[in-house]
C-alpha cells in the first residue's frame, strides 16, 4: 500500500515546454538565435526585480543593468558582498581541458548527469558544461585573483572524485573572490545608476496581475525595510528570485544564519511549482555540535578524507580518550565496508556510514555525535611538516572551535547539512510556471538532479546570472513592458494587507517560547526523520510533529518589539513560520519518493549490501508541487535520456 | 563559567545610548563570542525585555557581517573575526564590555548593528575592473606573474567587515580602499582604469567622512584576515602618480 497518497494529490504530467530539441550540442545555440531581442532604446523603459544578490543575482542584475534594463535589487544582508555564495570553498569547474588530461564539455555534461543520479534534466546540464567556459573567462577579465602557475596560467586541481583537473581556485575561499567579482559588477552598475539596490530589505510577498485578456503575470512583491520596519511595495516588467537553498529548514546546517525559504515559499503559495524539495546534501567533515547552544556548523574540506583515517571504538559507549584506546579495539569502519575505496568513499556514504556507528552508541565526543578523523598514522608516513603544509589552515580552524589539537589526538567530525538541489520548478528557460516568475541559482531545481557534485554550485550560480538569464528574461521582455499596474490595484492591496496582518499577528502572538527553541525543535524533527536516512514510518510521524509544532508556534511563539522598528526576532518568526511548511513538504515528498537516489536515501529501497537502489521505471521523474491548502498536488515531469545510460552507481 | 558583559543599547540611529549589564550564568568556554549573545539573547526574550540586536551571518569568518568591540578591541583579543572568537579566551567572571564599530563614516542603526554603506559607495567609485559580459578575451590569455598574483589574492581576501575604520583613532578607511586598489592595481587587466580608480575611490572615501591616514598603523593588526599595511604605500604611489599625469 502507498502511505504516501494519504497525504497528497496526483495532477496532470508536465512538461518543459521551453525545451528544445535537436541534437544536444546544437540546442542551446539554436534556442538563442530564435529568441527575440529588445531594442537598447527600449531596454531603459523596461524593469526587473531582482532578489537576492548572491553569485546568480549579482551577476544577473550587473549584466541586465550593463546591457540597458532598469533593474531593482533586494538583499536581506546589509551589502551584496555578504551573499552565502561568499562560504564556498573548494572551486568551481569549468570545461576548459587546460591539462590537456581527456576534460571536454561532454565529459563535464557526462558527469554532472551521472552526479546528480540520473535525475537532472540532459538539456540544461549540457548547457550548464558549455557556458562553464566562458564564466572561466569573464572572471578573469574582472580581475578574480584564481590560483596560478609559474608561467602565469592559471592553476587547476581536481575536486569530487572525477578523473579529470577541471576545478578553477583561489585557495580556499574561491566562493569569496568569485562573489567579489560579481559584487564589483553590480557596485559598478549602481554607481551608473542602472540598478538601483535596496540592502537589508527582504521580500515577504509575491504579486500575480492579471493581463487584459487575463494572463496572470509576476509583476512585483512586496518587501520589508528591515531598517525602519516599512512595508513597501514594488512592481516591475517581471520578477527574478535567486535566493539560495533552504538548508537551514534544519536549523543546524553550513548555511548561513540569514538564510532562508521565504522569498521562494511565498512564491510557491503563489502558484509557483516547487520542486524535489526532499533532495539534500549532507556533507561528511563538518564540526560536530558542542552543545545545545550550537547556532551553525562549520565545514571543512573533505580533502581531509584523503590521509585521516575514520574510526569508532568498537565497543559502545567506550567513553575512554582515543590515546587510550589500543588498536585491536578500534573499527576502522570504511576501510572494513568499502575495501576499494576506504576513507574516500562519496559524499552520501560515508554520511550515512558515520550515522549508522553513532545510532549504534559507537559515537564519540559530546552526546555521542561524532566519529574520530584520525591523522596520527599519516603524520608518521609524512611527517609532521608535510601534514602541516597540506592541511595546515583546517588544523587551525578546527583547533580554534574546538580548542583541541588535532596534530597529538584525532579530530572530531560528523555529517551536516549544506546545499539543497530542489527549489522552484523552471523550464529551459529559468522561468517558473508562473508567467514572468524567472528562478536563478540553488533557488531553483535544474541541473543537479538528486546530488550535486563539488565545485559545480558556483557554476552554476554564474551560468544563470551571466549568460543564460541575460537572453531567457530579454526573450520575455521582448513583449513587454506590460500595463502599468496602479499601486491601488486590488491584487496589490491584497498582497500588503496580507503581510501587514501576517506582522500584527506574529508580534500579538506574546506566548511563552522563543522562536529560536521553535526552529530547534523543527530542526531536530528534520534531521531525525528527514535526514540521513528516510522511512515511511519515520516520515509520517514527522508530518504530525511539524504539524503539532506549527500550531503551537502560532498559538504560543514569543515575538518581542514592534513593527516599525529594527526587529530582528521578527525577521526570524517571519521565516521560521515559512520552514515549518516547506518541512513538512520536504517529508511529503521523501515520502513519496519510495526509491534511494542521491542525497535522498529510503531505508526502504537498498540494496542487500546496504547500498542505494534507485527505481528508475517508477521514478524517472522531477516531482514538482502545487500548493494547495489541503493537500500538496503532485505534477510529474518524466525524465528522458537520449545520451548518457542510466546505470547504477558502485563503490566497491 | 559566570560572565557579566555590559552592551551598548540604543533604541536607533536617533535615540541616545547607554551601556546595560547583564549576567549570564552557565558560560560554556565551547560557545562562541555570537553564541553568547545568543543565549544572552534567549534569556532577555524570556524575561520580556528586547533582545540586543547584532549582526552576523555566515558564523564562519568569510562574510564581515558581523564585528563588535569587545573590551576596547575591534572583533575582540583574538585576531579572527568575532563569530570566530571563542568563550574559552575568557575567564570565570569576567566583565565584558561590547560596542558597536564607532565611527562617523558608520552610523548606529541599532544597539551593536552599524551602517557601512559607505564602503559600498567607494567600491561604486572605483573598485572593478569594467568587464562587460561576454566581452570577456580567453583567460589564458592574459598571464599574470605568480607573484603579483599571490599579493592580489592577499589583498582581495579582505572581508570588508569594518574592523580597519573601528581601531582607527581617526576613523579612517584607508587600509579598506588601499586593499581594493592593490588587488585591481596589481593585475594586467586592472591597468586601464588604474588612475581614474585611486582618484575616484579617494575622493568618495573623503566624501563619506572618514578621517585621514596618519600611518598608527592600528587597522592592520585589527583586521582579521591580515591585510598589511604595505597596501597603503601602494594606494600612495598610485594616488601619486595620478596625479602627476592629471
């Protein structure tokens, strides 16, 4: 029997209507010179709301600005260089075969297809692979300091487990200068008086306005001045949304504490498809939680995984320190599952593997939530400088949260959350199913299917924001501008009064508990059911809990001040009332989902060696969300490959 | 661990000011300085009375949303950001004492939360190099000396948090602006627009009412990445030269 069904509806099939065919290397090509252009003189008259500011954004509203369009851009942080896009470490790839190591835009495509387990869509990610090139290129023209080589060319390294050198860097903070570049763009554009910024103002509501002959269109949204408490109202020719991933529906996650679904789950309520929300990415070499106060994780480099060796004390409970713990009676547990591949086992696995030691009481460090990364062994083959030369600044980070040495005892680790591949539903096209609602970055669902493989989320941002937005949202613009929507207009009035009483009501509430112990708990009901691994049981058990939580929230939540004022307690009930949703669809969909694929693993659907098992003849689809009071309505769009097979992936 | 800190609170940019004392009870020495004001945060809501507004985002040292001073130094004793400053630099009972950034370029918005529009505005005068999308030449056809590209990376890592204008007795941006025009200045591609940058970021910095450089030194050891103060002389030289040809 499928449980699922008690908790949602099945609609009509969609499509991606926007696609093109033809052979794969040709469409995007082929798509671009049929597009229509805007007259330059034209472009001035013609206006765009673009919120969030991170690498899609940014990038976005330099170019749209460069090339002529009155652009309006909303961040909630006080300066668009502060974007989360600014925390990416590793790199970002790109086709450009510079080793001359057998790296092409068909391996890169080829790649990311079979990454992101045969659940992305074929057409954007070849695209995705040919733009990757020329982002190499406009970085560099800005002046984005990549690592180079002696001869002055730039540097490449590898990254994620492919066999080829495609990853550009600029040590490790290449999310930080990549952001800069982008920022440096847009700053120059507001200085050019092209884009007109607005930090610190985060957008609470999305307004639909019918046409004369009655086709709905994205026309603006409604924003809160974070500053002075104003609720303002803006509308445009159309409306971009690149505000990042919602990992932070976990409360602890790598995200940033700003982060947040609300721009997207607005829109969604909207009518805005919301797609594969249950795909997330957990990252195995995060920093254990110290204790209840904990308000983030912190990642490090899983590079760490290439000379630390992962074990557990073989007894549970042995609370004995590591130097104590003689060798015969430590379980080496990758190198013992996965011969082949040992401590280097992917992402997803070694996950779930240190999962799977701390459910067994095998865990160590405070409330048993960790598994030693032990270096002792390679400081003995490398010697201690070498060690320090590789890995010297991780060392230091660890050492500076944790205030433990890793260089004389093991460091601790354990998986977090860190990047969601679901999001609003968009076509070819970047635009939802919203007409005139374009979709950017992790904000939205396309190209990484149900895993994301290192150093491609930068990728991706950029190829949105320079060089596949610019021509999707000018094609649509072409027939713009629309009638001017008068700030009396019904739909406008409704959407103000709705974020106005949403205000009054979160700040009459005056219960008895923070809102932060709300998204704890919220948090903690996600990573227990929601997380690593996925049940039925596990899921519709969750599904009551964030719904008994929800109402609680709304019936006893503590919000202090006022409205019209600097009221940060309010921006995050604002924003935890909008996670509890979006939870509870994640469960929905997870449950729905009765197969293991990428970052979304079924107890249900393994393999007899614990593996995951995909059910492609049941699940070849993108799920994506309509929003419906009752009950979630499912659209399926079916996933077709012509080029790469789908074949199961395996690690031993 | 017991710790008393004494905040700075002020309602808005227009209300007056004051240090409140506050304690808290059970200090784990694992929180961070952020954590702290977290729980701190958590027991005034509970209490009823508003909680202390900061800044922070990414808690991870990259971002430079967050900054506080904290007994009389700029993101703290520790040179690393404030989100990365941990309780365990502190001792069992403590006074600490917490102020915004003070500096007349960076406005109070609310008890520690600053305004720093003003560093965006200098960026808009200057700091990038024009590029426009899809005019872009073959990266590897520009080579850059690994050196000079080394100390453009050094440069370009500064976070823009602020702490540079805070530990400044004058108030002043230089070691922010100085940072930018080394990055861009050293690069091939920063050349074209190399003096109209220094003239243009100079004049704005002035503009927004940061004080002048009079070489304290004081920003570079309060910066949490490190920047040297050897970016001065190279904003100097180029300011210079400038102004010789203009």
């Amino acid at each position: 029997m499928n449980m699922a069904l008690d908790f949602h509806v099945v609609g009509d099939e969609i499509r991606d209507t926007a696609a093109p065919a033809g052979p794969i290397e040709k469409r995007w090509d082929e798509h671009r010179a049929h597009m229509n252009l805007v007259n330059p003189a034209n472009r001035r008259k013609l206006s765009v709301i673009m919120v969030g500011t991170g690498l899609a954004g940014a990038s976005a509203a330099a170019t749209l600005g460069e090339a002529g369009y009155h652009v309006k851009a909303f961040c909630y942080q006080d300066s668009p260089r502060r974007a989360h896009s600014i925390a990416a470490q590793g790199g970002i790839n790109a086709a450009k075969n510079y080793r001359n190591d057998g790296d092409s835009i068909y391996r890169l495509f080829y790649d990311t297809v079979k990454g992101g387990d045969f659940r992305a869509r074929e057409s954007n990610v070849y695209r995705l692979a040919q733009v990757s090139v020329n982002i190499i290129d406009q970085c560099v023209a800005q002046g984005v300091p990549f690592a180079r080589e002696y001869g002055g060319l730039l540097d490449n390294r590898s990254f994620g487990g492919v066999q080829v050198s495609r990853t550009f860097y600029a040590r490790g903070q290449t999310g930080q200068q990549l952001l800069i570049g982008a920022y440096q763009a847009l700053e120059r554009q507001i200085g050019l008086g092209t884009v007109e910024m607005n930090t610190r103002h985060e957008m609470l509501e999305l307004i639909m306005v019918p046409d004369a002959d009655g086709t709905e269109r994205a026309r603006g949204i409604i924003v809160r001045d974070m500053v002075t408490g104003d609720i303002e109202t803006h509308l445009a020719d159309a409306v971009v949304l690149a505000t990042g991933g919602y990992g932070n529906v976990f409360f602890l996650s790598t995200n940033a504490m700003g982060s947040n679904v609300t721009a997207t789950w607005r829109a969604h309520r909207k009518g805005a498809y919301f797609a594969n929300p249950c795909y997330t990415q957990i990252h195995p070499t995060c920093i254990p939680v110290s204790g209840d106060y904990q308000s983030k994780l912190t990642l490090m480099s899983e590079s760490l995984r290439n000379d630390g060796r992962i074990w557990v004390p073989k007894k549970a409970g042995d609370d004995r320190l590591p130097s104590d713990i003689p060798e015969d009676e430590r379980d080496y547990y990758l190198e013992r599952i996965y011969p082949a591949f040992g401590n280097l086992v992917p992402r997803d696995i070694a996950s779930r593997a240190a999962k799977y030691q701390c459910d067994a009481g095998k865990g160590v460090g405070p409330g048993g939530l960790g598994v030693f990364l032990d270096f002792a062994e390679a400081i003995e083959r490398l010697g201690r400088p070498a060690v320090e030369a590789k890995y010297g600044n991780l060392f230091d980070m660890y050492a500076r949260i944790t205030g433990e040495d890793p260089y004389t005892q093991p460091m601790r680790i354990y998986p977090a959350v860190h990047y969601t591949m679901g999001g609003l539903w968009v076509d070819y096209d970047l635009q939802s199913n919203l007409t005139g609602l374009f979709v950017a970055g992790e904000a939205n669902f396309s190209d990484h299917g149900a895993n994301r493989l290192g150093a491609s989320a930068l990728m991706q941002g950029l190829a949105d924001g320079y060089f596949v937005l610019p021509y999707t949202l000018a094609n649509y613009l072409s027939h713009a501008p629309y009638e001017k929507v008068p700030e009396d207009h019904p739909r406008v009035v409704e959407a103000q009064q709705a974020v106005e009483e949403r205000v009054q009501k979160l700040l009459s509430i005056n219960g008895t508990r923070t809102v932060d112990s709300f998204h704890k708990e919220l948090g903690q009901i996600m990573w227990d059911y929601c997380g690593m691994e996925r049940t039925e049981e596990g899921l519709i058990k969750a599904i009551q809990m964030i719904r008994d939580l929800k109402a609680e929230f709304w019936s006893n939540v503590k919000v202090t001040g006022e409205a019209e004022e600097f009221n940060q307690t309010l921006e995050r009930a604002n924003r935890v009332g909008d996670f509890f949703e979006l939870g509870e669809l994640m469960c929905i969909d997870a449950l729905n989902r009765r197969e293991s694929c990428g970052g979304h693993f079924r107890g249900e659907s393994q393999t007899e060696d614990g593996e995951a098992l995909r059910h492609d003849d049941e699940f070849a689809y993108v799920a994506a969300w309509e929003f419906a009071d009752s009950q979630p309505i499912l659209h399926k769009e079916p996933l077709e490959y012509e080029y790469v097979e789908m074949k199961a992936r395996s690690y031993k | 661990m017991k710790i008393t800190v004494r905040v700075w609170r002020q309602k808005n940019a227009e209300s007056k000011g004051e240090m409140v004392t506050y304690g808290l009870e059970d200090v784990s020495e694992h929180m961070s300085f952020l954590e702290m004001l977290d729980v701190l945060n958590e027991q005034l809501t509970l209490a009823g009375d508003e909680p202390v507004a900061f800044d922070s985002d990414c808690r991870e040292g990259i971002c430079g949303t967050c900054g506080v001073v904290i007994n009389g130094i700029p993101h703290g004793p520790e040179v690393t950001t404030t989100c990365q400053l941990h309780m365990r630099t502190f001792h069992d009972g403590d006074v600490i004492d917490i102020e915004p950034w003070r500096a007349g370029a960076f406005p109070v918005v609310k008890d520690l939360v600053v305004d720093r529009g003003a560093f965006d505005r200098i960026i808009q005068a200057g700091g990038y190099i024009t590029a426009p999308t899809g005019s872009a030449p073959e990266a590897n056809n520009i080579a850059v000396p690994k050196e000079d590209a080394d100390h453009a990376f050094e440069a370009a890592t500064c976070i823009g948090c602020g702490a540079c204008v805070a530990a400044c007795p004058n108030g002043s941006a230089m070691l922010f602006t100085a940072a930018k025009i080394t990055h861009l200045g050293l690069l091939p591609q920063g050349q074209p627009e190399r003096d109209s940058r220094v003239l243009g970021m100079v004049e704005q910095m002035d503009f927004e009412g940061f004080g002048g450089c009079t070489n304290i030194g004081e920003c570079t050891a309060a910066c949490p990445k490190g920047i040297p103060l050897d970016v001065i002389s190279h904003l100097y030289r180029d300011m210079r030269n400038a102004l010789t040809k203009a």
